[in-house]
C-alpha cells in the first residue's frame, strides 16, 4: 500500500489526526519535542473512540515514532493523538 501523509490539527491541547486503516501498519510521526502519544480506535464507521493498549515505551516517547500496529479486525478507524507538534506524519499499511 502506497504511503499516505496525515494531517494533524490543534484540538485542544493536542493535535489530532483521524484515519481508516484496511490493514496492520506502520506509522512514522516526527514532532517538535517528546511529550504525550495516544492512539484511539472504533470499528464502526461513527460512535465513540476507545483507547487502544500502547506498549509502555509509547506513552511517552521521544521526539520520533516509527512503529508497527495491528489492530486485528479490519476496517478500523483511529485517532492518533499527540501532545507535542507533529511536524511530519505518515502511514504504510501492509499488503
């Protein structure tokens, strides 16, 4: 699958930025500082998101994120979520 570039906006405190994935992941997000990292996620097309479980080292990485997800039953719709700027956000899902 071709590489796909994300569009964060401010919400708030965080800059946010929604997706439908058809498959498992990798998502490269680049930020001005290491802060806060959230991913939710919702497998109906409308309703609320839930939180998703993040490997400790990602609730509060660096200023790079370069890390492979799976969310095991798809189409599934998630929020990434970030409390530093991103200032370049891509995602790859496997063939």
């Amino acid at each position: 699958m071709a590489l796909r570039n994300l569009n964060f906006t401010l919400q708030g405190d965080r800059y946010v930025a929604e997706e439908t994935v058809n498959a498992d992941y990798a998502l490269h997000l680049e930020r001005k500082e290491s802060g806060g990292f959230y991913i939710s996620q919702r497998s109906s097309d409308e309703g609320t998101f839930v939180s998703c479980p993040l490997p400790s080292t990602l609730y509060n990485p660096g200023q790079f994120i370069d890390w492979c997800f799976g969310h095991g039953v798809y189409p599934m719709h998630i929020r990434i979520e970030s409390m530093s700027e991103v200032t370049k956000g891509t995602i790859r899902e496997a063939e």
